[in-house]
C-alpha cells in the first residue's frame, strides 16, 4: 500500500526575522549608520502617517505627513544654517510623491520668499514672490516663470500691469511710471515696449515729474495705428520662431 508523503514548506529564517522586525505604527527613533534618522510612524517598512526625519549630512529637517516612504501632505522642511548652527526654515506647505506640490511658502532668505502654489517642486499656478531688492510680483506663474497676467510693483513704486511671457513682458500691458506721473500702454515684445502711447497720469503729485508737460497729439483713428503696430511686431515675432523652429536649441528651466 502506498503512502503519500505531505512535504511541508518551511519559511527562511531570513523571511521570518524580516516579519518579525517589520516596522508598523508608531515607533522610536530608529538611527541609520550614515547618522540620519526618523521618528514617527510607520507601515510595513515605509515611513507613513506623521514624522520626522533628520538628514546628517544634507543638514535638513522635516516634520510633516508621509506616504510610502515618500513625503506627502503637509510639512515644513528646515535647513541648518552654518553661520548660527540653527535650523532655518526653508518651505511649510502641501507636498506629493517626495516633491512640493499644491500651496506652499518658500523662504529664499530673511527677506525673499514665495507663497503660492507649486507643481512638482516649480512655482505654477497663482503665487506671491518677494524679492531681495523689494520688488513684489502677484501672478501667474508657470514652470518656475512670470507667465500669464500678472502685476510688478516695484521698490520705488512704479509698477507693470499686463501679460507676461517666459518670465518677461510680452503682449499687453501698462507700465505706471508713478515718481514721473507718466504710463505707458501698449504692446511689449520679451520685456520691452513696442508700440503703443505715453500720457500723464498724476503728474502734478509725482516726486519727480519731467519739466515739461506731454503735448497733446492728434491722431485720426488711434486704435488703428496701435493695431497695426502690434500686427508688425506680431508678425516678426512669429518668423523669428518660424527660423529657429529647426534649430538644436536647449535652454534649461
């Protein structure tokens, strides 16, 4: 009489110490041998849900959400500072797979910073950036540009208003000269004016108005003058792409 013999599978030591030091929910601080490490919670290896990690080499701290290991939620990332030994903060906001992504602040330095929303670690979207010299831009943005509508206030007050391209003025736009009390409105071609009119505007409370007033001008049909001239520089405008359409050019974002 035969017997039939049940051979039965045994799990590896290797698999079965992994199971047993599967890390799940919340746990201590755990130290990886480069000196990083991470408190908070976890699932099936992966750092998930709230915590913090400490970056030894990159000097960065973040504290926030995770999602399968890979930061994802909100949380503020902090850089360490050499001259003080401080951590600073760098960026508090809405993060996804690892990147910010949704609405955020970044600080660039004590007095430069953007808020707004951002698309795979690039400003995109609507936002305000601060700069240095206290120039402000409110806008749109794309790919890490001025793009869209926006508005330039200037630190000495002048201000542009109007549609930019690339991260310059180009289409329309008015440009308010206010320490002259002057504006320009018209056409504008990769940051500079090309067709369109200059009037006074609050001359006599500007700081420093031109000593002469603008002379009054007549001109028959002025929208069709404007047109046209917008129509010319339109037109060079797309033959110069047409041109370099076959060109090898690269241009880092």
């Amino acid at each position: 009489m035969y017997h039939l013999k049940i051979t039965r599978k045994t799990e590896p030591l290797s698999k079965q110490w992994d199971r047993k030091a599967e890390k799940s929910g919340l746990r201590h601080t755990v130290y990886s041998v480069n000196g990083d490490e991470y408190t908070g919670e976890w699932l099936h290896n992966k750092k998930h849900g709230k915590g913090s990690q400490v970056w030894k080499k990159a000097g960065a701290v973040y504290d926030g959400d995770w999602k399968f290991g890979k930061r994802d939620g909100y949380g503020t990332l902090r850089k360490l500072q050499p001259s003080s030994a401080q951590y600073v903060r760098v960026y508090s906001g809405a993060w996804k797979n690892d990147k910010k992504e949704g609405y955020g602040t970044h600080f660039y330095s004590a007095t430069a910073c953007y808020e707004g929303e951002w698309l795979e670690n690039e400003r995109n979207g609507w936002g305000r950036m601060r700069y240095e010299n206290g120039d402000i831009y409110e806008g749109q943005w794309l790919r890490d540009r001025r793009h869209g509508q926006g508005l330039l206030l200037l630190a000495n007050h002048n201000r542009y208003e109007g549609s930019w391209e690339d991260g310059r003025e180009n289409g329309y736009g008015r440009f308010y000269f206010l320490d002259k009390g002057r504006v320009y409105e018209g056409f504008w071609v990769d940051g500079v004016p090309k067709c369109g009119t200059v009037c006074d505007l609050g001359r006599d409370h500007a700081p420093r108005p031109p000593t002469y007033p603008i002379p009054e001008v007549r001109v028959q049909d002025v929208d069709s003058v404007l047109m046209e001239g917008v129509a010319r520089y339109s037109a060079v405008r797309s033959k110069a792409g047409r041109q370099c359409g076959g060109c090898d050019h690269t241009q880092p974002v």
